[in-house]
C-alpha cells in the first residue's frame, strides 16, 4: 500500500542566514514561493535561487518535495518517516512545515537518489 503521495516543484531554492534584527528584504514578497523563520539568534528566508538576496551565508541549490495533502494535525509520523527513508541513504534534508502539508528540501544533486529511496519505500513522488 502507497504512502503519502509527494509533489517535486519545479523550481530550484536558495536558503538564506541572517541576523534576526535584519528586515525581510522586499523582494522576497514577490516570489512565486517563500518561506521565513525567525527566532532570537537568527533570520532564515528560502526562496527560489532567481531572487537574489544580500545574506550572511547562503546554501545553494535545493529542491522541494512537497508532501501533498492538507494534512490532518492528528496525523503523526510523517516528517520523521520521510527523513528516515532519506537519511538511511545519507542524504541530507531541511524540512519546512505550514499549516496544510510539509516540504523537504534536498541538494540538487541528490533529487534521483530521493526518489529512487522514497520510491523503494512506497512513496508516490510526482515530477513537474
């Protein structure tokens, strides 16, 4: 029986540091896609790698799988499932959460070796 079905977006994500007195530069409102944490030592921002930002350090070239859904809150498991499969293989994930469905991001270069794993694991994953 399949698992949770996951969407690979078609888009390519930079992920930003900086201080967390630093304001949220402008552009990243217009992005397609953005996701922004804050807490009292820092400032991340994800976005797609066409919006340039001025940060203090920046990880390059990450792909999004997005956990279709909504997600009930009840449901349990699912990001700690998923990042198993993953780190069985020794990829390396970030993991974002809203309020509907989950996303994990994976370097570039380890987008086959996910599918191939989640796959194996009776995962759906669907490409753009």
């Amino acid at each position: 029986m399949a698992k949770q079905t996951l969407q690979l977006l078609d888009i390519f994500f930079d992920i930003h540091s900086f201080t967390p007195q630093t304001p949220v530069p402008e552009q990243v409102f217009a992005a397609k896609v953005f996701f922004i944490g804050k807490t009292l030592d820092e400032l991340s921002i994800v976005v797609p790698q066409d919006v340039k930002l001025d940060s203090l350090e920046v990880e390059e070239d990450w792909r999004a799988f997005e956990v279709l859904g909504p997600l009930d809150f009840s449901l349990t498991g699912i990001l700690s499932n998923i990042s198993s499969v993953l780190a069985e293989q020794k990829i390396s994930i970030f993991a974002i959460s809203t309020f509907d469905t989950d996303y994990i991001l994976v370097k570039k270069d380890t987008v086959d070796a996910s599918i191939r794993a989640l796959k194996a694991n009776d995962y759906v994953v669907l490409k753009d």
